[in-house]
C-alpha cells in the first residue's frame, strides 16, 4: 500500500512540476512581448525538462530558480537563433510565393524550397534539446541537430507521432493548453532525443570518434 502511495505521489509532483513549467513558459514568453520571449523561454523550458528526466527519481528540485537561471543566462544566444529560424522562414514563405506568382517560370526552384523547408523542420525538432545538452560552436547546434534528426529515425518519428498527438489532444481539450501544451510535448521530445543521444555516444567509443561534450548548464542542480 505503502508503494503505491509513494507512486501516486511521484506521478502527482510529476504532473504538478510539468504543469507549473508550462506556465512559467507562457509567461516569460508574454513578458519578452513574444518575439523576444519565445526562443529564450523555450530553451529554459527545455532546460528545466532536461533536468527533470536526469534527475527522476531523485530528490525534487527548485524549478522556477532553474528556469529564470536558463532564460537570464542564455536569453540573447537563443534570441540570435530565433533571429536565424525567422529568418529561414520568411525566406521560404517569399520564395514560395514568387514562385507562385511567376506562372510557371520558376518552378524549377521548387525541389530547392522544398529541401530547405524539411531540412529546417527537422533541424528544429531536435534543435532545443541538442542545445540544452552539448556543449558547441554556434553553428554546430544547427549541423548537429540536423545531422541527429535524419540518423534517428525511430526518435525522429516518435517526436512526430507526439507532436501529432498532443495536436489532437489540445484540439478535443483546449482547456488543457494553459496546463501542459508545451511541458509534455518537450518531455516527450527530452526522452527520445536521450534514447538518439546515447546511441550516438556508444557508437563514437565504438568507432573511438571525439564525443560530443555534454554541458553542465545545471551542475548545480544536479549537486543539490
């Protein structure tokens, strides 16, 4: 009886953490007016979920000192990358629609756009988490997350099936949105970004390659 209470109470801290996390991730979003506030609160949201899967079932953690740490810490680099998505986005959306409008004298630029745009889908499902968890060159957080996202493609299809899931789901729940739209879909991704992770990791010992160096953004936390 004992156990299945201890259980039921980790599910609950569990839910209760995810749901406290996905409004701090709404609000710091809010308050950087959006734009500014989306990029550095998303990186803190996968931050802190980074957190929470090293440290499961261990002693809790204090979530809102580690998710304002991340936001304040990495608030301009992860704006700069936002700055890079935005911009491969309008690219797209004006390359797309001159092409349209060009009756046909430009469609040989199609196979192009259409490379860059699932290139760079693919780069962003696993861009947070390559950025919360290695340490790396600017532009190596875009190679790496691209590199990952097509040499993993069961993790690759599992981020999709959720991401697909929690479509449906807010869509028959939108009361759920404010609780956990973003939380769980980045635990999802957190987990089977690991699974893509660690395989990469034994396969450069393998092949004795040089690792990718895994950052201790939140040493402190995973000392307290």
């Amino acid at each position: 009886m004992k156990l299945n209470w201890d259980n039921f109470n980790k599910v609950a801290y569990w839910m209760l953490s995810l749901i406290y996390l996905n409004l701090l991730w709404i609000m710091f979003t809010v308050l950087g007016l959006g734009i500014l506030g989306l990029f550095p609160s998303t990186v803190a949201l996968f931050g802190v979920v980074r957190l929470m899967v090293m440290k499961e079932g261990k002693e809790p953690f204090k979530v809102f000192q580690s998710f304002w740490r991340i936001f304040k810490k990495d608030f301009w680099k992860a704006n700069s990358f936002g700055l890079f998505f935005a911009f491969i986005c309008y690219f797209l959306i004006f390359d797309f629609q001159f092409v349209q409008l060009s009756n046909g004298q430009f469609n040989f630029l199609l196979p192009a756009l259409f490379f860059i745009l699932i290139s760079s889908i693919l780069t962003l499902l696993f861009f947070f988490p390559v950025y919360v968890h290695f340490e790396l060159n600017y532009f190596q957080y875009i190679k790496q997350s691209f590199l990952i996202a097509i040499t993993s493609p069961l993790e690759l299809f599992g981020i999709l099936a959720s991401t697909l899931a929690m479509y449906f789901f807010l869509t028959f729940l939108p009361g759920a949105i404010p609780l956990f739209s973003g939380s769980l879909l980045a635990y999802a991704i957190t987990v089977l970004s690991f699974r893509a992770f660690r395989r990469i990791e034994q396969k450069q010992k393998v092949q004795q390659e040089k690792p990718l160096v895994s950052k201790d953004m939140l040493v402190e936390d995973l000392k307290s």
